[in-house]
C-alpha cells in the first residue's frame, strides 16, 4: 500500500529544468574560462586603425582600453601632431615606440601612468650584466602574484612582469637595484642578485568606489550618506548562519538587534531611526536585485565582497519606493582579471555556550517560599519533601533543561576558486552551516551556490552571468515556541522528574517537554530552496566617448515546504512515596502508562512558490570635459513582478500504523482538511535618474529622481515623483590650504532629498466583497455561503513619503587618522493610517485610511578611524556612536488617561508610575495612611511589604488619593540608545587578530517581567528565596511575595520606576585570533598558503544590569539566551 512521497520541489517543473540548464551553461563557460587562464593575457594591447590620428587620440585611446593615464609637457610633445594609426590588438610598448619614434623622447610606466620625458644623455659604461630570476608571492596567503612590474632602480625603462605563476626573468647590471610594484601593495626594493624570492604585501585601504543607486562613484566624490564595510577574511572566518550577525558594531547608523541564539534566527537591522506610524524596513539590494532581510540574511559571507548602507535621501531615493528605511547594497565577488586560479577552503568547527538567564531557585528555596506564601495550603511542603530533595542534585533537584541538553555545535565548510584573463574573470563558490541548537531535535542547515562570470564579448561589450541558490533546512518538533518552550523548561515544577531509568517519558500533566523535544511526539520541518539566475550586458558605444547602455534581467525562484508530523506518545504513570512530590524513576515502580493529551494526531504539508523578475534597462554616462569638468550618471527604466502561491493540507488520525506518510493517515473527509491556494501577481514600473557633476573634484553636486508606479494606489495616484540633491566642497583641495599641516583631506557635504513608501494594503481604493456568513436554506436545509460588503474606501489614498536633510564633514588627518560626523533629520508626512478620534459612537463603519499622518526625527552619528604600520606591525582601531530620536507630530488619537498622548514626545519614551517606597514597618504604614487616608491602588489598601506610588492626577485633573490609569506619567522622556561599535585589530610576523565590540548606553529595562507570570509552585527569580519583604527580613530589597492565588502580586508587580533599570552594556560581538604559516613552510609542501585561527562571537559583556539581572540583549529574563560561541578553523590556499 505504499505511495509516494510529494516531492521537494513544489514549483512547476519548467523552471526547474530552466534553472538547471543555466547552472550546465554556467559550468561551461567557467571550465572555458579556466582553460584560457595563461601568462599571455597579462600584456596591455591596443587597437586602433586611421590613416591620420592625433597623439591626443590616440593616448585617449589608451586610457580608454587599457586603463593607463598619459602624461606629458606640452612644451615637449605636440599632442595635436597627428601619426597613422595602425594597431590591431598591437602591445602596449610597441604603439608607444610608434608614438614617440623621431622625438628625442622616452617613457616610463610608474604603476598604471605612462610618463613621457626627454632623452637623457647616454654614457656607456662597461658593467657586468646577470640574468635574475625569481618568484612574486602576496605576503601571508603564498598566493603567486601575476603582473608586478619588475623595474631596474637605475635604468627605469629596463622592465618585465611577472608570469601567471608569478615568476620573472630580467638582465640588469650587477649590485644594481631592483624595484617590485604592483597597485594595491607595498613596494619592494632589493639589490639584484642570481635568485629572489619576493614577498609583497598587500595595502590596507578602503573601497575606492562605492555603489550609489544603479552605478558606482568614486568615493572621495560622494556628497551623500553611506557607509561600506569590506567583506574580509577575518570577517568570513566568523561562524554564523546568517550575514547580518557580522554588521553589529561595523557601521555608525546601523543598529543590529542580536537574535536570540535559536538555530538559523535572524537579527534585526534598522539604518537610524524609525520615522512613520507603518514600517519602516530596511531595503535590501544584491547584486542589482531589489530584495527582503530574508534574503540577505540568507547569504553566505564566503560570497560577498562588500556591503554599502545608503542611509539618506540622497543616496536612497534611487530606489524611491520602500526606500524610506534605508538600503543596504551587496555585491558579491567577482574574479580577477589577468589573475592565475586561486583555489581556497575553510573549515570551522566549535561548540555553543548559553548567555545568562535570571537566576532560579533550587528546589529547596522553591519549597521554602510556597510554604511561606501558602502556610494553610494542603499541598505544602513537608520536612520529608525538604529531605528527599536535598538528595536530589544536592537540593537543585530536577531540571529539565539539563536532561534535554545536547552539546550545541556549527560547523562551516567553504570552498571558492577565482582567476581570470584580460577577456573573463569568474568566481564560484560553496559552503555549507551545520547548526545544532541545544535543544535536542532542532537543527539548521543551509547551503549555498554561487557562479559570477564577466566576460569581453567584444571590445565594446561585456557580459555578467550570475547563478546562485541558498537551501535552507530547519527540523524542531511539532508546534514548537522555542521561546515559551524554553521558559517552561527554566521554570519547571523542580519535583517533576522526566524520564524514568531507562529513559522513559514521566506522566506530569498531559505532557512531557522532555519527550517532546527529543522528537516523541514527531517532528516539524521546513525546507527552503531559492535558485537565482542574473544576467547583465554592458555595451560601449564607440561614437560617443563615455557613453555605454546596458540591461539587466535577474529571475528568483522561492520554494518552501513545510512538514508537520504530531502524534500522541505514552506517559509513564509512576508510584509516588510519602507525598505526591516525591515521584520515582525506577521501571518497576510504573503504575500505568496513558497517551499524551494533545487534541488530535496529524500529518499537515505547507508549500508556497514564488516567482519574482527584474528588468533593468540603463544608459550610463561617465566623461571629463576640458580636464576639469567631469560628469556622470544614469538614466534607468525598471519594471518588477512578483508572482505568488500556496496549497497546504492536513489529515488526522493514524488508524493502522504511525508514520509521517499520507497514506497512513485516515481517509475519512471529516479528517481532511485543504486550504491556500491563493495566488497572486503584483508589480511595480520605476523610471530612475542620476546625475553628478564635480570641477577639479573639488566643487561636488548631485540629483537623483525616482518616478515610482505602485498597483496599491487608484490610477490617478498611482505615480509618483521623488527628487534629492547634494553638495559637496572638498576644501583641502583649494590652492590656501596647501599650507595647512596635518589634514590631508577635508570634505563638507549636505544632502536634502525625498523617499516614499507603499507599505500598506492594497486596493484600499475601490470596493471589495468577500465570503461572509453562510446561511441555511431549502425544505432540505443546505449551507450556502454569502457575500459581504468590505467596508469604506478612500480612492485618495496615495504615497506616503519622508524628506531627508543631512550635513557632514569627512577628514583625513595626521598621516593615520580619519574621521566623519554626520547631522541628520527627517520629516514624515502623508501616512497613511486610520481616522479614530472622528466617528461618533453610533456610526456602525470604520472611516478608511487616509493620508494624514506625520513624524519626525533627527539624530547624530560619528565615526573616528586609526590605522599605521611598522617594519613588522600592521594595526588598526575604529570606533563609532550615533544616536538618533523619533517624534509622532501628528495622528487622530482616541485619548482617556493624559498619558496616552504620544504627539510631540519621543516614541521611545516610558510611561509608568512613579514608585515613591515601600511600607517597611508598622510604623510606615500607620504614618503613610495618616497621611493618605484614601489611598488604594487599584482598588487595594495599602499593607506592609507593599510598594507606594505617587498619586499624580485624577478624573478631574488633581490628585484624588486614589493610583490608577489616571496617575502613570512620563518617566523616561526618551530611551534612544546611543549605540557604540568599537573594531581593533593587529597583524605581526603571521599572526592576527580582530575584535569587534558593540554596545548601548542610555538603554533601559522594566524588569517587572522576573515578577509577572511566576507562580511558587514553579521555580522562581532567585531573590525571592532571600531578599523579599518578610516581617523578619524587613530591610530587604524586594517588596512582599505574595501566592499567585490571592491576586494581590499586582500590586508588586506592576510597572514602575522601582523596576526600571538601566541597562548599559558593552559587549565583545567577534574575536578572531589566526596564525598564517611562513612561505618556507608553504612552498615546500607545494601549497600557496595555510592559516589556523580560532573565533569567537558573544565572548563577555560589561554590563552591571547582566551581572544583577540578565544578558540586556535578551527578551526577559527567562527567554531563549544569546550563545556563546567558540571555534577553530583551518584555511587552505592553493
């Protein structure tokens, strides 16, 4: 009777097969591409065919196809003389003897500049001449490096390069010098000998182009806000399972909210401060692809190069439309052109650690406080239970969370191989994250794929082919909340023991937490599998210098499945001794065994499909007028779709056998159950501008605009227009700052610019019906289904949208040091949100949305950088703070209590009341109600133990001596932390390390959650046991416990300023330490390098609100902890 099995892939099968032919066309292409990498393609050509060329021409032609500048006196070289042209594909040093043949001239190449100078006078001397060869490697990866220019010290123009293989061969008078250059590394210089083996070592510098909306501008050009961080080795050797864990502390503005330490979670990322009623999410762009937090997260850090954050206008309203956020822009790796193979693994492995949680009681302290706060209570402890227990766990007694732990562990594998030619450069890459969560049955894997390939078809155009696919797989059991799971398990009934001796689930209850996450009770999976396919074509056009057009397409497929496999479990009923509490273990004292009591046994299949494309159509303009003019930008025409389903589907009952198939399940219609199936197709038409303008790269402008179409919004509303402009002077390039010391650049900038947004729900424009109460009719009654009327609309409704201002200064100083501060402030208007406060009561309709509502904020963000060397000592420290506020201005508000008014105050501002003792003594109390006769809190008179508040208000506007709704009050105008990053690393001789620490200062926590939901008769927060108000411990620092039954813990445990606490913290986020074995090692085990290096994530935290309470980053005390993380890996170059 076996059937089989859905298959994975829920998509139709044509894009599979679609998405499988690009991946065998990809592989093609790389393993050509591979083939063709060879020491030929390392020489710059030229080709140019006219009878009657200018020398100006034809050095602009240079520039133009081999990326080389000219550089001449014009009272030496005429460049208006005119050569005949005859160059097909002709070397670089050979059309620059036909250029300067005649001429009493010669060159020389300094890195990627040709010099043209005057002959010097010849003096033959006699010299002994030797023959030198030797090999070029990059310092600590062993790596051969291609194309250095090997230069005699003394005779500039006696030259080679090296070889794919990094080796060079070259003939120069003996004891002479030999200089080796190559752009991006430290020059060498060394007395030539027979043999030299040459370490290079590469220069640590920042990006020098940034992406800003649809291209890329150098960065000392940049008028708006953005920042960049490079995607290194010491970042990619950090275990994680998802990219956004590695931004914590990297980038001012960026806040990262660490997750919890749940297998596969994902942090949250907010760039500055939320400024609308609706959300406000990040935009995410990969490689040109227009995308979610999911799948950014997704990524693996081995694939990308670089991450930019665009967080104004300026930089931002490129992408109009859910910009408002802010964007973060990936772009992952591409190969290297004229570059040998570089083949590289790495593998980590280590092990998991909780942060902490609050402190528990024992179960000795647990007993101690029911009795205390129970004394007639027939379930109390007795002197036997306090006996039996003190021999169990020396008093902890039971703890589930002990008995369902399981060593969590990730282990990471990468593997990437990279090169190129002059004509093609590619990188493919794999890794693979194996995650084990502490809690037994739950794990995380994921897989990634990726292929870039860039190719010259012809002179004039170039190709990009991307192919990537990320699986993500997730097993747990069945209906798991890890978070209240999790909690139940740190606060279990301390007596209640979970397996028997031979590992039998106990019966307490209808369940065992301990059987289900060991998987008794089945299992929930889900499987995730997005294949990506990117494609993009560039071509020059050769009548206009400058000009190039290009287009775009990326597909992206989603396929999602989940399974859900519940089935009930046996409950071993056990014999107890002197009271219930003291349950036995022991398999002959099994009295019964009974099912678990869950509501129904099932199997339920979830698959949902996504099909998202992107097409990009770009005209691209980059050319410098009379030396000093230089303009560039982009005119793009977008158009997205996005095309959606889901089917899922479940069956109770297992009549026969248990097992997670569909056939075992009962076939009986009453057992079935169908829904989904709703699909839908949504799409957006943008048409972007970009334009920027600098003279001398000294005075900098820019404008942007977006026209942005959104099916969300009736026709006549449907487009709209977002503009933004920047300015910039780059003052320390005016002729009066020559002589200033110690700044060697200086940059002010200001911004204004404005974003929109559509995130609302759609067709809020015109009239919808749906299914509605059903009704039965007919002599044989029959149900038959109605329709009902959707509501009012608005057919107004449009963008909503947010103005940015922005100013900041960039500084280069004292050689090492650079800095930026940054002033920012923005103004929401046009949300679109409900009218409350204008409906009077008998009006039997919600008025629609409308745009109406407004909010700002503003907000400060500072960067300071340090970097320098020594002969042997590479190191760096950078810190950043930023600090921003957000205030609703305007919002219809159905207001009763003062307090509720959030307009004009910060929205992150605590509202609470305002705690002003505790009745200690006898004597407090007859003193506190002398002078407050009518006192009660909600409704309760005041007794010993209990904490005061203050009484602020009434219904009438002034104290009533009476605390309720009418007295909490502002007690924290803001909360906004002011968030710190802190990086600092060093290298020395092989060895490394990097440190990255995040924190918050002003940060606060309302700590009542350790009160709330804590009943006795569970473990409980630990200084309940020792520090709570008695009548023998009336100093202590808590107010009086009482039982869960009586209702009066509201009374202690309602919010207040007696338990809001401050809650700063600075937290080690990354440590990497790594030692890179010596190129005398390296070569003769025939490796190009080997590294090992241990990491850590979440190491410490120095917080005085941890060290009394918990780990601030947490949910509360007893949620689901941050971990701990610890590895070792290995890196392989080959």
């Amino acid at each position: 009777m076996y059937k089989n099995s859905t298959k994975f892939i829920c998509r139709p099968r044509p894009y599979i097969y679609k998405f499988l032919l690009v991946m065998k066309l990809a592989t093609v292409i790389l393993l050509a591409a591979i083939m063709q990498v060879s020491a030929n393609g390392f020489a710059q050509r030229l080709t140019l065919n006219q009878e009657s060329v200018s020398l100006n021409k034809v050095f602009k032609e240079i520039r133009k196809q081999t990326g080389y500048n000219v550089l001449w006196k014009s009272d030496k070289l005429n460049a208006n003389n005119t050569i005949v042209a005859n160059f097909s594909n002709t070397p670089l040093d050979k059309v620059m003897e036909q250029v300067l043949y005649g001429k009493n001239l010669t060159y020389t190449i300094d890195e990627k500049t040709i010099i043209i100078k005057p002959l010097s006078p010849i003096i033959k001397v006699v010299q002994e001449v030797i023959t030198v060869t030797g090999t070029v490697t990059e310092k600590g990866s062993n790596l051969p490096l291609a194309g250095v220019n090997v230069v005699s010290v003394e005779d500039n123009k006696n030259g080679t390069t090296t070889d794919a293989s990094g080796n060079f061969e070259i003939k120069v008078p003996a004891n002479s010098k030999l200089l080796f250059r190559m752009l991006g590394f430290q020059e060498v210089t060394v007395v030539a000998k027979a043999r030299l083996n040459i370490e290079m070592e590469l220069m640590i510098k920042e990006l020098d182009e940034v992406v800003i909306g649809y291209g890329k501008q150098q960065k000392d050009l940049v008028t708006s806000s953005v920042v960049t961080m490079k995607m290194d080795e010491a970042k990619r050797s950090i275990p994680t399972t998802t990219l956004g864990n590695l931004l914590a502390g990297q980038m001012a503005g960026v806040r990262v909210n660490t997750p919890a330490g749940r297998a596969g979670t994902a942090p949250g990322i907010r760039i500055r401060e939320k400024s609308s009623f609706n959300n406000q999410d990040v935009l995410y762009v990969i490689d040109g692809l227009v995308t979610g937090a999911a799948d950014f997260n997704n990524l693996s850090p081995n694939d990308v190069d670089n991450i930019t954050a665009l967080k104004d206008a300026a930089a931002t309203a490129a992408y109009g439309a859910r910009a408002s956020g802010g964007v973060i822009v990936v772009t992952t790796r591409r190969g290297e052109r004229n570059q040998r193979a570089k083949i590289n693994y790495s593998f980590n492995t280590g092990f998991d650690k909780r942060g902490k949680n609050a402190e528990r009681t024992s179960a000795i302290e647990t007993g101690e406080i029911y009795n205390r706060l129970n004394p007639t209570a027939p379930d109390r402890w007795t002197q036997s239970d306090f006996d039996y227990f003190k021999n169990i766990n020396n008093g902890w007694g039971y703890d589930i969370i002990e008995y369902i732990w399981q060593d969590p562990s990730t282990t990471t594998h990468n593997l990437s191989a990279s090169g190129g030619t002059d004509k093609l450069s590619y990188f493919v890459g794999g890794s693979y994250v194996k995650q084990n969560a502490f809690q037994k049955n739950t794990s995380f894997d994921k897989y990634n794929f990726r292929v870039n390939l860039t190719a010259d078809i012809t002179k004039n155009l170039t190709l990009f082919a991307g192919v990537s696919a990320n699986n993500n797989l997730t097993r747990r059991p069945p209906g798991n909340n890890e978070t209240d799971d999790y909690r139940a398990e740190l606060l279990r009934q301390p007596y209640q023991p979970v397996w028997t001796d031979a590992g039998n689930p106990i019966a307490f209850d209808w369940h065992n937490l301990g059987a289900e996450m060991r998987g008794d009770g089945g299992y929930a999976k889900e499987n995730l599998l997005k294949p990506v396919i990117n494609l993009k074509g560039t071509y020059k056009i050769p009548l206009i210098d400058g000009l190039s057009a290009s287009a775009q397409y990326i597909r992206a497929f989603d396929n999602y499945r989940g399974k859900n496999y519940f089935k009930r479990y046996n409950l071993w009923v056990m014999k107890t001794f002197d009271t219930p509490k003291q349950i036995s273990t022991k398999e002959s004292d099994m009295l019964t065994t009974k099912p678990s009591g869950h509501n129904s046994e099932y199997l339920s299949e979830n698959y949902t499909w996504g099909d998202a494309a992107q097409l990009n159509f770009q005209l691209n303009y980059d050319h410098t007028f009379a030396e000093k003019h230089h303009v560039q930008g982009w005119l793009t025409y977008e158009k997205a779709q996005n095309k959606g389903g889901g089917l899922n589907g479940t069956r109770e009952r297992f009549p026969v056998i248990y097992t997670d198939q569909w056939w075992a399940t009962s076939g009986d219609r009453a057992d079935s159950f169908v829904g989904g199936n709703t699909e839908q197709t949504t799409g957006r038409k943008s048409y972007v501008g970009q334009l920027f303008y600098d003279y001398s790269a000294k005075y900098l402008a820019s404008f942007t605009f977006r026209y942005d179409g959104s099916y969300k919004f009736a026709p006549e509303n449907r487009w709209g227009f977002f503009p933004s402009g920047s300015v910039g002077w780059v003052i320390s390039r005016e002729n009066f700052f020559e002589n200033i010391k110690g700044i060697e650049m200086l940059k002010l900038r200001a911004s204004v610019g404005t974003t929109s947004a559509d995130n609302v729900d759609a067709w809020q424009y015109q009239q919808k019906y749906g299914n509605d109460n059903s009704a039965y009719f007919g002599s044989t009654p029959s149900n038959n289904v109605g329709i009902g009327y959707g509501g009012m609309v608005n057919p107004d409704i449009t963008w909503e949208k947010t103005r940015t201002y922005n100013v900041g200064v960039d500084v280069n100083f004292l050689s090492h040091f650079n800095a930026t501060a940054e002033y920012f402030r923005t103004k929401t208007y046009d949300i679109l949100i409900g009218r409350v406060a204008q409906v009077p009561p008998t009006f039997s309709r919600s008025l629609p949305s409308s745009n109406y509502g407004e909010y700002k904020s503003d907000g400060v963000e500072f960067t300071l950088g340090y970097r320098n060397k020594t002969s042997n000592l590479n190191y760096y420290a950078n810190v950043n703070a930023s600090y921003a506020n957000a205030v609703p201005t305007y919002k219809d508000q159905n207001i009763t209590y003062p307090y509720q008014n959030e307009l004009n105050q910060s929205s992150s501002r605590v509202v609470t009341y305002v705690n002003t003792g505790m009745l200690r003594t006898q004597a407090d109390l007859d003193a506190f109600i002398a002078a407050n006769p009518n006192y009660k809190f909600h409704g309760r008179a005041p007794a010993l133990g209990q904490l005061t508040y203050a009484d602020l208000s009434g219904k009438e506007g002034k104290p009533d001596g009476i605390v309720d709704d009418w007295d909490q009050t502002v007690v924290q105008k803001n909360t906004n932390p002011v968030s710190l990053g802190l990086n600092l690393g060093f290298e020395w001789k092989g060895f490394s390390l990097d440190a990255s620490f995040a924190g918050n200062l002003h940060t606060y926590r309302m700590v009542n959650g350790l009160v709330d939901g804590n009943v006795e008769w569970n473990r409980m927060w630990r200084p309940w046991a020792y520090d709570a108000w008695t009548p023998e411990n009336p100093n202590a620092s808590l107010p009086r416990r009482y039982s869960a039954n009586d209702g009066t813990n509201w009374v202690t445990n309602a919010p207040s300023t007696f338990w809001l606490k401050r809650a700063d913290f600075l937290r080690l986020r990354m440590l990497n330490i790594g030692y890179s074995l010596p190129s005398s090692i390296t070569n003769k085990i025939g490796i190009s390098g080997l590294k090992f290096y241990c990491s850590g994530s979440n190491l410490f935290i120095i917080s005085g609100f941890n060290k009394k309470y918990y780990d601030p980053e947490m949910g509360g005390g007893f949620s689901y902890p941050l971990m701990k993380s610890f590895n070792f890996g290995v890196n392989l170059s080959l």
